[in-house]
C-alpha cells in the first residue's frame, strides 16, 4: 500500500514561518526536521570534537609518534568507508610531516579487521604506531599480536563493538560503551576526521603551528562526503554537513584529481555532484578494487597528485567495476534461481551459498535479493576447504549484527567470527555447518518478525502541482545530501501518457502529461519494457537530464498502479 509521509504539524508551521518553501518544509517535517537550523548545513552546526570519548588522547598518540618521529602505519578496510579514511589520514598526516605508510588487507588472503598475520606484516614494516581505520574493534587477537611486537595501538572504528573489546592504547569509536557523542552514525572517515581535527587542535594548542597557516581540513571534506556515503550509514544531521559540505567543495571544482578522474570515468558531471553520483557511480567503481582485486589501487587513485596518474588509475577501477558487474549479473542469476528453489513462503531469513561466487561480490548479491525478495539475506562464498564467508543485507525492522549475536550466544562454537551494522553483516562459518546455520538464522528473523509491528508500506511525498515540476525545483533538491535514513523525495500523481518508447531494449521513455492539461513532462523508467497504459499514477522522483547542457527536467519513475 502507499501512503504519504506525515509529519508534525509544529514542525512545518515552523519552517514556512523561517522562511522555508512550503514543499520543502512538508518534505523535511516528514524526516524529522523541526526548524532552520535543524536543516542549516554549515560546519558551525558539527558535533564537538570533545564530545567524541578519548579524541583528545588519540591526537596525543599520533603527536607524539611525529615528534619523535616514528613509522607510523595505518591498517585500512578494503571498502570505500576504508579507503576514504587511510587517504584521508595519509594525506593530512604527510602534511603534519608524519613518516606514514599504509597497509590494506587482501580479502581472499587476510581476510577482515587487524589479525595477528596483519600486525606481524606491520611489525616487520619498523611500524612504531598502528592505526586502524574502519576496522579494529573486534581485533582482540590482532591487537594482543601488535602490542606483543611492540607497537603503540590507535583504533578508529564505527562498527558495533563484541562484548570484550581490544586492549588497544587508545579507541574512538562513537558505539563504544559509555561515549556520549550523539551521533553514532558516523563512517569510518568520519572518526578519521574528528581525530585529525583533534590532532590539529593539540598542534595549535602547542605552538607547533599557528591557526592562520594550520591545515584546513575542510579541503578534505570530499574524501569524508564519498566514504560517509559510500558506506550507506545514516544521514542523521552531523553526517548530512560533512557530506554537504564535501559535496558543495565537488561542486566548485575544489577536489583531488582521483575524485575528479572517477567522475569523469563515470560520465558524471563534477559541477553537479550529489549524492546520488556518490553511491551508484563513484563508490561502486571504488569499492569494485577491494573486490576484485587490491584496494591499494583505489587509495592510490585517491592520493594521486596528478591528473594524469589519476585518470589512469580511476580507469583502472573503471574497468574493474565492469568485471565486477558481470560477475554479479550472473551470480545474481544463479541466486534467484536457488532461491525460487528453497520455498521462499516458508523461509523469512534467507541464506545461499554457491562453490562458484566470488567472495568479493557476495554482499553486494545479497543486497541484490533483498531488494527483490524483501527478506533478509545472508550471501556465502568459498573461504577455504573448511569455511565459508558471507556478507549479509536486512530488511526494515531485523538488526543484522544483533542476530548474529544471538546465534553466537546460542551456540558460541557455529560462526568462527562476525561484524557489522543493524543494516549489513559479514561472518565466516564452517562449510559443514550452513545448514544448521540457515535454520538457525530463519528461526530467529521468525521469532523478531512475529514480535514485531511490521509496517510494509512505500512512502511518498504526496502530490505535486504543476508550477513545482520545474528544473529549478529539481535542481534545489538535487544539492541537499539525501541517503539512508533521509530518503530522497519521491512524489505521487496522475498523468496521461502521451507517447513511449524503449530505449537500448532496457528502459521506458515517456512523455507524460497532467490530466486535462497541455502541461508535459519528460519520463523515464530505468529497466522496464512493458508499455504503460494510456492513463496511470506514478511514484516518481524529480530530477535533471544531464545528458543536455541546459539540463532539463525529467522524472524518474519508480513505479505505476
């Protein structure tokens, strides 16, 4: 069923009297926000760096590793959360005059998070200071093996910590027991960044430099803007001005080439970067490298300091995002086919597993049938001889690492190890456990679904009128950083249709007109071959054309009833 989003009459009146755009304000009431300011995405309006625990003595570890000048390495996730933060944290500590090099882990041979192998391989680098990013608070053992060799341990982390944490010397980590900073949405770069807005703090504090000639770190707001929503954490309001902001930098040209190559890589326009581009263009062919084959041509491409360099390793990643999809397409395939096998009626937690998946793209797949069976679902690939890894996607109303959890307290000895978010999990069991584990996870997605006031229903916006379906009005709502937990506006309207026609056999091309009316309006719906009828409703989204240099509207049509 569909339903218009409601909102809090007070917190509508409240914005029209602010001086709001009555749509706009229907259409941020409905998400929770209740004033101007609520909505302003200016820098001042962040969360204190103090708010965030143990900020302040993760800046003194790192200072005192540059004044003494001692290797520093930072171990990375494979991901683009992952690479955003290592090119983050290499970048402004060279410029701080730090001795930093990086280590990110193969999937296929290091698997996930700090290891032992991992904080050996970094030992033997002269690593004096280990710093993790997006990864580390569920390394007990890899930090148990750094602090044996030696080392001074930093954790930078966002994940859902286990119940023992790591005795590193220091952790920030917003989802660690006790910390108060109220947002706990933060990505992986977005810890990254509080701790080096810390470390540039202690540093002016110190006379070590002045505020005036200090690194300005907002130049490396497009770094934290890409991971922030490559990683499709919650764009609560903290995490909406970082990436506003890195998004607006996009906008003026003011980026590093490798961002700039990736979007052109992509045939996305720079001067009208959205978040959009960020999540289905930029991060995909980012991400495709840890995948595939090794992130360090991703941070490479993002640490290029040259056009040139730049372009040839965002071609790189180009083409091996092109791999990437046609592995998934076919994966995607054999999974709808082994589902459709399994009964989904009698399934509500879904689990499959294929010899012949590529490990890097098994959560990428389970996304894929979520999305299409509406069920949570755990995708398994080979690990070794003995183990299996998987990487998992939840539905509305099932916390994904929380059921994890659950299964572990239920039999500690079935999955060897497990991490993730409410939304996304990854695990590694015993190949001849799967079974046992698929009944496992199906039992209790069953049990939490039974307990639960399920509310299945799409939301829109409501309708539109006539004078609103401008380019103006698309383009105003094209630079507000919309994403997971802020959901893009999608609206709802009758429309006759006045021609169709496919383009590339794949997608529909409308011209759709208001009722009664001469008011048209280009149309398409991407990955639909069926004609429409002669009068339909439509959830729609309004957006530009890129493809023209005058950038005309058009709406992009979800679907019709």
């Amino acid at each position: 069923m569909i339903k218009e989003r409601t909102y809090l009459q007070s917190h509508y009146k409240t914005l029209i009297d602010e001086g709001i755009d009555p749509v706009l304000a229907r259409i941020l009431a409905s998400r929770g926000i209740s004033s101007a300011r609520a909505y302003e995405m200016t820098l001042a309006n962040l969360l204190p760096i103090d708010d965030l625990m143990h900020c302040g003595p993760a800046a003194k570890v790192i200072l005192d590793a540059i004044t003494s000048k001692s290797k520093i390495c930072i171990v990375a996730d494979y991901d683009a959360d992952g690479a955003t933060a290592c090119a983050l944290g290499i970048s402004v500590l060279r410029k701080l005059g730090a001795d930093v090099s990086y280590f990110v882990p193969d999937r296929q041979k290091h698997g996930y998070g700090l290891t032992p192998e991992i904080s050996r391989l970094v030992s033997q680098m002269d690593t004096k200071l280990l710093i993790t990013v997006d990864n580390g608070i569920a390394s007990v053992s890899g930090v148990d093996t750094a602090k044996e060799l030696g080392m001074t341990v930093l954790i930078t982390d966002h994940h859902l910590p286990a119940e023992k944490l790591p005795k590193a010397d220091c952790i920030v980590n917003p989802n660690q027991p006790n910390d108060a900073f109220q947002s706990k949405n933060l990505a992986g770069v977005g810890v990254m960044f509080y701790v080096l807005i810390a470390l540039r703090q202690l540093m002016i504090n110190r006379n070590l430099i002045s505020n005036a000639s200090a690194l300005n770190l907002a130049d490396y707001l497009d770094l934290v803007a890409l991971g922030t929503v490559a990683d499709v954490v919650p764009l609560d309001q903290n995490n909406r001005i970082l990436v506003s902001n890195g998004l607006r930098r996009m906008r003026l040209g003011k980026t590093r080439p490798g961002i700039r190559a990736l979007f052109s890589v992509a045939n996305r326009q720079l001067k009208n970067a959205r978040t959009g581009d960020l999540g289905f263009s930029i991060g995909p062919r980012l991400n495709a490298a840890g995948r595939l084959d090794d992130m360090r041509v991703g941070i490479e491409c993002l640490l290029a300091e040259n056009e040139l360099q730049a372009q040839q390793l965002a071609t790189q990643l180009d083409n091996l995002n092109i791999e990437r999809q046609e592995i998934e397409k076919d994966m995607t395939e054999q999974a709808l086919d082994s589902v459709r096998l399994e009964k989904l009626n009698e399934v509500n937690g879904v689990v499959i597993y294929d010899e012949r998946w590529h490990p890097g793209v098994v959560g990428i797949l389970a996304s894929r049938i979520k999305d299409k069976i509406k069920k949570p679902t755990i995708a398994f690939a080979n690990s070794d001889q003995e183990t299996i890894k998987g990487s998992g996607r939840s539905t509305k109303g099932i916390h994904l690492r929380d059921t994890l959890d659950e299964i572990t307290k239920k039999d500690p000895d079935l999955i060897i190890k497990f991490g993730g978010h409410a939304a996304a999990a990854g695990l590694e069991i015993e190949k001849s456990k799967l079974d046992y584990f698929s009944r496992q996870f199906d039992d209790i997605v069953s049990n939490v679904l039974q307990n639960t006031d399920m509310d299945s229903d799409d939301f829109t916006d409501g309708e539109l009128s006539a004078d609103k379906l401008t380019t103006e009005f698309a383009q105003s709502l094209s630079h507000i950083p919309w994403g997971q937990s802020f959901p893009e506006p999608t609206f709802q309207n009758e429309f006759e249709v006045v021609s169709q026609k496919l383009l590339k056999d794949a997608h529909l091309k409308l011209i759709l007109r208001f009722p009664n009316t001469e008011t048209e309006f280009d149309a398409i719906y991407f990955n639909q071959r069926e004609f429409a009828r002669d009068r339909i409703k439509c959830i729609y989204r309004v957006d530009t054309n890129d493809f023209y240099k005058h950038r005309p509207l058009q709406l992009i049509v979800n679907q019709w009833f």
